[in-house]
C-alpha cells in the first residue's frame, strides 16, 4: 500500500544504527518532551514502564557461535559486540493496530503520522496486541508527578489519564507549531527546521527526521542508501521509519558477510 | 436409544406428581441446603464483585497486567463463560430439532446456563477495560449523532453485535418454553406472586392454538439460533485469529476448534448444573442414569472431535517449521510453569475424562460424571490460558520485550467470584421458575405409555414425525 502524494509532508525518520551509541539521551528527551510518567522502580519492576522511544540492546557473537553445535553464551566476551537498536513507533503505512481499535481511537492521518486520539481511547488493549514493535503503552495507573515537577510539564503536550493507551507522536506539537510558524511568515517548512525531541537531543545525529515527499531533504536521500532496511518488513507493515545497517569495519565473507 | 422407562400410577396421577415435584421450589418449600449453597454462591460473587469494584477504583494496576501482555484473566474468563453458554444451544435447540427424546429434563438448566454465563461473560470485557463508563460509550448507546462511527473492521464489535444477538435470541428461547410452565405457577399461587406469574404467564390458558403457537415459536427459535451458535464462538476466536503479531493466535483454524470446544465444556457444565441441581431438589425421579448415559456418550463424541481439532492447530502451527512458531511451541509444552499447566489442561480435559465415559458405570454413574464434568472444565480453562498467556510473553520477534505473567489477588477472586455469581443466578431462577419443563416431561411421560389391545403392546400415542 504505497502511500500516494497528495501534496502533503510524509513525516519519516531515519535511524542510523551505525552511529548509534546507546546513550539513551532521545529516552530522556522524549519524557521530558511528551509527559511520560517516571519510570521508578516499582513501575519498572511490574513492567509497565513507559518510554515512547527504547534503546534495545542485543548481543551479537561471531557467526560460527550461531551454528549448532556452539552456543551463543560460550562465545569468549572480547568477541561478543553490543548492539543497539533505538525502537519507536514505526508509523505504518499499513499499521496492523489501526483496523482493531473498535472505536478509531488510533487512525492514520494524511501526513502519514499513526495518531492516537487519547479522550476516545476506552482500553481495550487490542491495538498493544496486534503491534509487532511493542511501541505502544498502557495507562495501567493514574499518572503523577513529584511537587518539584510540576511546572516541568509541557503545556503543548495532553496529560494521560489512566486507562488510555499512548505512543510516539513523532512529536505532533512540534510539527504543527512549526507549520503555524511557517503559513504566517508565507513560506514553506524547511527540511530540518523542526524536529521531534528525540531527533534533538540526539548527540551523535544518528536519528534524521524529515519529509520523505521532498525529494531534496535528508530523510529521503538517507532513505535511499544501500544500507537502508525497515523493521519487520515480511510483516508488511510498510513501516515509515528506515533504519540503516551497522557497518562492520571488520566483517569479511569468511566471518559470516553475505 | 429410547428407554421407555414410565413412571408408575396412572396418566393423572403421574401429572398431579410432576406438578407436586417439580413446583416444590415455587409453591412449597425447599430444603435447606439449597439456602446453604445460595449463600456460599452469593458470597463468592460478593468477593468478586468487591474485587471488581477494587480494580475498577485503582486502575488496572491493580491486576497483574503488563507489557506486552495486555490480555490475560479477564479475557480467559471472558472466553471461558462464552464457551459454556454454548451448552444452551447445542442441547436444546440441536436435540429438541432432532427429537431426542432424553433432552427434556436437560433443556432448560442448558438454556439457564447458557443466559447467566452470557451476561457473566459480558461483564469481563467491561471491567477489562478499566474504565467501565468509557465502555458503554464503546457498546451501548453508540453517540451517533458526533458523526463517529465505531470501526466495523474491529473483531470487538462483531463481538458485542454477535453476543447481544445470542442473549436476546436465549432469552426469547427460554421464555417461549417457559409459558406454559409459569401458567401452571400462576394457577398454585396466591397474592402478590399470583400476579407475577399472571404478568408473565400472558393470559396462557392452554388452548389448541396457544399451544400449536408455543410449539412453533420453539421450533423457529431452535432453527434461528442455530446460526448463532456457530457465529459466537467463531467471532471470539476472531479477537485472537485476526492478530497478525502474535505467534500462536493468528491460525485460520481458530474458529471451528474454539466452536467445538465450548460445545465441549458446555456440555460438561450442564451435566455439572443438572446433578447440583437434582442433588438440591431431590430430582431422583426426573434426572435419572439413563439421561447421564446418554449426555456421556454425547460428551464423547464431542470430547473426541476437539481434540482432533486441538492436534490440527498443533500440527498446523509446527508445520510452518517457523522460529517463532517453534519456539512459542516449545515454551507451551516443555518450560515451566506452562509445561504443568499444559499437562493439567491436557489430562484434565481429555485423557482422564473420555476414557471413563466409555465405560456405563461411570456414565451412570452421578458421582463420578461430577468428577469427569468438572475436570473438563477445569482443563477447557487452562486451555483458554494457555492459548492467550504464552503468546504474548514471547510476542515475537522483538526479543527485548518479552515479559511473564502473574495474575493478582483480585483477578483470582474475581475469576472464582464469576463461578459464585453464575451459580447464585441459576439457584435463583430455579426458586423463582420451574428449572425442569413441566410440560415437556408430561409430554415425555404421555409418549411412554403404553396400552394393551389384546396381546400386544403398543404406545398409546402415535406421534407424527
């Protein structure tokens, strides 16, 4: 289901796993930016800890330790490499959670943005089923924050009630002040001029956002690279997010290069 | 396999002593042990409803949900009660179609089940959501008027759409068969009940016609109902088959194995309901071994026939050969606690009970056809467990998120507290109306005689098939 332009921006990301260090500074950004409840340590341990954004750590050991009979946890640790893989919501084109909603409480707008309407959201759940990524978190208890933070929330950004299922927004507020901004000063949005708080507060730019329509901005130029994949692609989610491959200095056609 | 047991006395005097018998909870008193059993029902549902209400207040944070394990207890015993209400159709209407002659004491306490489980299983969705007020703006009465739509495409609202159907089509069935039966109440009461009675009775006098009405009605309800009972349990499965990132849910054969499994712990909940019941009201002469004979040899049939659909989603599922199908397979079977729970679900539903049905003894038997009924249902619960838990702990491929489930405190007294509330409402009814059709046991007892011209022995009444 390739989306058709209609003359709108396609929000896109581009997350580049090569540069990726792991630092988790776009976790950070995003709760600050978008009201996330804090994660202490008994909501970690009944884990219902949210982060719209997640930095997945995998471990990955040399080719020969994934072949029978070897095992992955005997390879020796100088060997064995972190991974990490920064997981938001993917923003399908085809997203499997929208269809299951029975109340449209999530949709897919003409911005190619996967929205979730908070106030018609009534918990069903069904949505955090059928989403391959786990991108999406539930409400379980009234959120709240310490008296010192109060004045911390953002006032662009609705406060979740209990009960309501939230995910990434690609920062919807951001896009919509800058796209104000912009019709008053009679001009188009510049590629680069907004971006989510993950995208910011990134140090090392490995996550580009952008729109994927103008052929001129870096998301789409990114997106083309020999490099590009998309997350769960044989589930054909035609997820909106390209990430790039890890580029292996040291990988040859003996250690496992296809 | 008509058994032509007849009871004693003439015509009439068999008539006044069904009246007598099975009246005794309306017109006279009952024994004590059927107030003991409403209170410890009514207890439990109070334990649950208190659970309910404690949930509803906290949050769902209160139960032992997480992520990415989003469904478990509620949905299990949603599933759960959905499956027994399919008891009501598979034995009155499928049986009262086919004419088998030793539904008749076995008809109403199906269809009783079937409307207190569905209304049972109604409330767990609502509370599943956590907030049962938003719910209703989901289900009932849908704002229209906002130009807001809800979403067709959604199996949670083929799920209202079909269960609701049920429930009216349930009702209207038991009501239609009732008439007769509460007219008879009417006539043996007095005072404020008489006119209860008389309300409900809608001025049945027992004319031809009335009862050439009431036959037919009875007749087109069985045959309209029967689409629904594949349509129920089908669209339930569909909450899960339409999942298309879940290992272990999205199988195209969900929806005939789920239909046949709740025929499966259906059947074995009314022969459960029946012998409580015969048990409470000293039925001995109305639900006799032959009826238990001829549920036990059903409940084989049955029995064998899931399991046949059990090992095709088995086999279907390895035969993918996929990792994630594989690996959701062997965390099912071998790892704990699932490995128990998978042993218990399949010894208790399958391999304890069926072989003792094939045996007439046991089948006879009342105290033994409790013990096989209630371990299918204990295994038919574990079943639904075992289908919703593991795969949304190992939802697949995304390692990093995988998670266990623990249910808590609540959700347990809730899931017990659903049996309290579903077995205090059946008690109740049964104290209110007759819960064994008077008029179809009479009819029963009309077609067992037998006269005598000359030599021979013939049935007094030739009924035309």
């Amino acid at each position: 289901m390739a989306k058709q332009d209609n003359g709108r921006a396609k929000w896109s990301m581009v997350v580049d796993s090569d540069r990726c260090t792991g630092c988790q500074a776009c976790v950070v950004a995003c709760q600050a930016e978008n009201n996330i409840p804090l994660n202490e340590e008994d909501i970690f341990k009944q884990r219902r800890a949210m982060s719209w954004i997640r930095i997945e750590r995998y471990w990955e050991v040399p080719f020969e330790y994934t072949q029978h009979p070897k095992k992955p946890e005997d390879a020796p640790f100088d060997q064995v490499k972190a991974r990490f893989l920064p997981i938001l919501c993917q923003h399908c084109e085809n997203a499997p959670c929208e269809p299951v909603c029975p109340v449209f409480a999530t949709y897919h707008n003409d911005e190619g943005l996967n929205v979730q309407v908070y106030n018609r959201c009534i918990g069903t759940r069904f949505c955090a089923n059928n989403d391959p990524y786990n991108v999406r978190f539930f409400n379980y208890w009234e959120p709240g924050w310490p008296e010192t933070l109060r004045n911390q929330l953002n006032p662009d950004v609705t406060v979740r009630s209990r009960g309501v299922m939230e995910k990434c927004t690609f920062c919807v507020q951001r896009i919509r002040r800058t796209e104000r901004t912009a019709r008053k000063e009679g001009r188009e949005v510049a590629d680069g001029e907004h971006a989510p708080a993950c995208v910011q507060a990134c140090p090392t730019d490995a996550l580009v956002f952008g729109d994927i329509n103008n052929p001129d901005s870096r998301v789409s130029k990114l997106s083309k690279d020999a490099r590009s994949y998309r997350l769960l692609e044989d589930q054909g989610t035609e997820p909106n997010i390209h990430y790039l491959m890890k580029v292996d200095p040291f990988l040859t056609e003996e250690n496992g290069h296809e | 396999m008509q058994e032509r047991v007849a009871m004693g006395g003439n015509l009439q005097e068999v008539e006044q002593k069904v009246n007598r018998d099975l009246l005794i909870s309306v017109t006279g008193s009952v024994p004590k042990r059927f107030w003991v059993a409403v209170a410890l029902m009514a207890f439990l549902a109070a334990a649950g409803f208190g659970a309910a209400g404690y949930v509803v207040a906290q949050g769902l944070g209160a139960t032992g949900l997480n992520r990415p394990i989003m469904w478990a207890f509620f949905i299990t015993n949603f599933v759960f009660w959905i499956g027994i209400s399919h008891a009501g159709v598979m034995l009155s209407a499928i049986l009262r179609l086919a004419q088998a002659e030793w539904r008749r004491p076995a008809t109403r306490a199906a269809e009783i089940v079937t409307i207190f489980s569905l209304v049972n299983a109604m409330l767990f969705p609502i509370i599943h959501t956590g907030r049962p007020w938003r719910t209703l703006y989901w289900a009932f009465p849908y704002d229209f008027g906002r130009g807001i739509w809800p979403n067709v495409r959604s199996p949670l609202i083929w799920d209202p759409s079909a269960i609701i159907t049920y429930l009216t089509s349930s009702v209207l069935f038991v009501y239609v068969a009732l008439i007769p039966d509460i007219a008879v109440a009417r006539d043996r009461t007095t005072g404020i009940r008489h006119q209860f009675y008389s309300v409900l009775a809608l001025g049945w006098r027992g004319y031809p016609r009335q009862w050439r009405l009431q036959i037919i009605a009875g007749f087109l309800l069985s045959a309209l109902i029967l689409p629904i009972f594949v349509s129920v349990h089908s669209i339930v499965s569909w909450d899960f088959a339409v999942n298309q990132s879940v290992e272990g849910w999205h199988s195209t054969i969900f929806a005939p194995y789920f239909v046949i499994g709740a025929v499966h712990s259906g059947v074995s909940a009314v022969v459960t309901v029946m012998i409580i019941l015969r048990f409470l009201f000293k039925w001995e002469d109305y639900i006799r071994p032959e009826h238990m004979d001829a549920l036990g040899r059903l409940l084989i049939v049955v029995a064998i026939t899931w399991f046949y659909f059990f090992a095709m989603e088995v086999t279907f599922g390895l035969f993918t050969l996929e990792n994630a199908e594989l690996g959701l397979r062997s965390m099912q079977f071998f790892e704990t606690p699932y490995s128990t729970l998978f042993l218990v679900f399949i010894i208790a539903a399958f391999f304890f009970p069926v072989p003792m049905w094939m045996f007439k003894n046991v089948r006879r038997s009342f105290f033994w056809m409790t013990i096989t009924t209630i371990s299918v249902n204990i295994g038919m619960w574990l079943e639904r467990f075992l289908i919703i838990i593991p795969g949304l702990a190992r939802k697949q491929p995304l390692s990093f998120s995988w998670s266990t489930y623990a249910p808590s405190v609540p959700e347990i007294l809730m899931v017990v507290g659903s049996f309290g509330f579903v077995g205090m409402s059946i008690l109740l009814f049964a104290k209110v109306f007759p819960l064994i059709p008077i008029y179809d046991v009479k009819e029963g007892e009309i077609l067992r005689r037998e006269m005598k011209i000359g030599k021979v022995t013939i049935p007094a009444v030739i009924r035309e098939e």
